[in-house]
C-alpha cells in the first residue's frame, strides 16, 4: 500500500551515474519531523536521500492528511515537479533525521541530458510508483479498513522491519494518526482495531513502534496469501 516492491534510483544505476548525481549538489541533514516539500511551492530543487526515512502526504479542506507514500535511502523526491517545471504536487516531511543530497532542479535536468540510460531508469521509478498508487486506490475501494490495517503492518514490516525478540519492529515511527491517514481511516478507527490486534496477539505497541508477532493472522485478516 505504502511501498511498491522496488529497487530505489540511486540502486538502479551504474557507479558513474550515481557518483555524478551525488556531486551534484550539497549534502544537507534534516532533523525529525520538518517540512522538506510544501504541496504548491515553486519547484527549485530535487531531494536524493541518502539516510533516513520521509512521508509523502496530502491534505484535504477539512485537514485530513493522507500518507501517500514512504520515501527513504536511494530514493529521489521532487523529481516530477523538476521534470514538468510545476509546483510541487505534495508535501515531504522526514520522519527521522535524514541526510540529503540537494540537487538544483536545472542540473538535475542537466544530469538526466547528459545520461539517457538514467532517464530511463528514472522513467521506470515513476511507473513503479504509478502502480503503487493504482494499487492503493483498489484497496481503498475494495478492502474494509481492518484489512487495509492489517496488509499495511506486514507491508511495513516486510520493507521496513528488524528482527527483535518478539518479532519483527517497524523501524519507521509512524505514528497512529499516520498510519490512519496511509489506510484512509480516523485514528480512533485505527486505535481500536490496534487494540483487538494486540488482544489477539498480532502485534504490541511500544513507544519505539509497532511489533508484528503473528504475520501468519495478519495475513488472514488481509485476504493475503
């Protein structure tokens, strides 16, 4: 739901390229939970992460936040808006402190010139992400909010976990009001179906995350295989 199975841009590219998009601007560190991107700003710059993990959000009118994406090491933010000249389509905050490569918008045009075998590389990051929205949008349509819950924990933990005694911690800190907004939910709604997830014995919460301890009833709450 959050993540497509990909390999990120900078993965996907010879040294030679990866090098040259890495000099390609200043390396800057961020700290938890600040702005990086507003929705509509002027476009002047592309982020390349080099450590550390972001949301990619909307909001609506009445102030829901969706969570429309995870962005973390190897990724590239901004790139769409830099390509089309436009504002920026969402807003980016970093969820932890991340350290980032900035990369001026015209030279980050300038690099993908000079390398078609990076832009088309490029081209096939953004349909990896095309069909990771079309995914969401049929489980938002066709699966209930316990389902929804229940694929993004194991999403999450696949992608983004570490082995601890008891399971398997989702290292990124999301918070109920984010994981809420990422299965199109309140966080009261989330709360309580964590609360029957953990008198189940599917998960515990704890201060530092989310603990997946019975993947195999996660994975039958969610019509997965």
């Amino acid at each position: 739901m959050l993540v497509a199975e990909h390999v990120p841009y900078l993965a996907r590219l010879g040294d030679a390229d990866r090098a040259a998009l890495l000099s390609a601007g200043p390396e800057l560190r961020y700290p938890a939970r600040t702005t990086v991107l507003t929705k509509g700003e002027p476009t002047s710059h592309v982020l390349v992460i080099r450590d550390g993990w972001l949301k990619v959000t909307d909001g609506s009118d009445n102030g829901y936040e969706s969570l429309l994406a995870l962005r973390g090491p190897g990724d590239v933010i901004g790139e769409s808006a830099a390509l089309h000249g436009a504002g920026r389509s969402a807003s980016v905050m970093t969820l932890e402190a991340v350290t980032a490569v900035v990369v001026p918008a015209r030279d980050f045009n300038a690099f993908l010139d000079a390398r078609p075998g990076a832009a088309r590389l490029l081209m096939s990051v953004l349909a990896d992400r095309v069909r990771a929205g079309d995914l969401k949008r049929l489980e938002l349509s066709a699966c209930g909010v316990k389902e929804r819950l229940a694929r993004l924990l194991l999403e999450l933990a696949e992608h983004h976990g570490e082995p601890v005694p008891s399971g398997v911690r989702i290292r990124v800190p999301l918070t109920q009001q984010e994981l809420a907004g990422a299965v199109g939910s309140s966080r009261e709604s989330v709360t309580r179906l964590l609360r029957e997830l953990r008198d189940r014995g599917c998960v515990s919460t704890q201060r530092q995350g989310v603990v997946v301890k019975r993947p195999d009833v996660l994975r039958r709450i969610g019509g997965s295989a």
